[in-house]
C-alpha cells in the first residue's frame, strides 16, 4: 500500500513541487540526480525521493552557509 508520500508524480507535478521549470526537473531525473522510471513516455517519480532530494539541497545551503 502506498503511503501519502509514497504516490507517483507526473514531471509536471515534480517541476512545481521543485519550483523549477519542466526541463530543469526533467534533467534531474535524467541525471538519476532523483530516482525515477519512466511508464510509457511519461516520467514516474516517488513524492519520497522528491522530498528526499529537497530535504538534501537544504542541508547543502545551510553547510555552505557555516
């Protein structure tokens, strides 16, 4: 069973939780940068990995900042 932050987002719904553009987000996962799979043409991507990754930029900018 998945769990709240365990449901798929489409690229577009990845690029608005990022506030980034389609194709910024679209090199992320390319870049393998945030796990994803693709389902036909479209892109698949766990909203865990997308929080996982947003939460690791976080990090990156406060120890850039000390």
């Amino acid at each position: 069973m998945l769990t709240m932050t365990d449901r798929e987002l489409t690229l577009a719904e990845v690029a608005a939780s990022l506030r980034v553009s389609a194709d910024t987000a679209r090199e992320l996962l390319v870049t393998a940068q945030i796990p994803a799979r693709k389902q036909g043409r479209q892109w698949r991507v766990r909203e865990s990995d997308v929080e996982a990754y947003k939460e690791a930029q976080r990090t990156k900018r406060q120890s850039r900042k000390e």
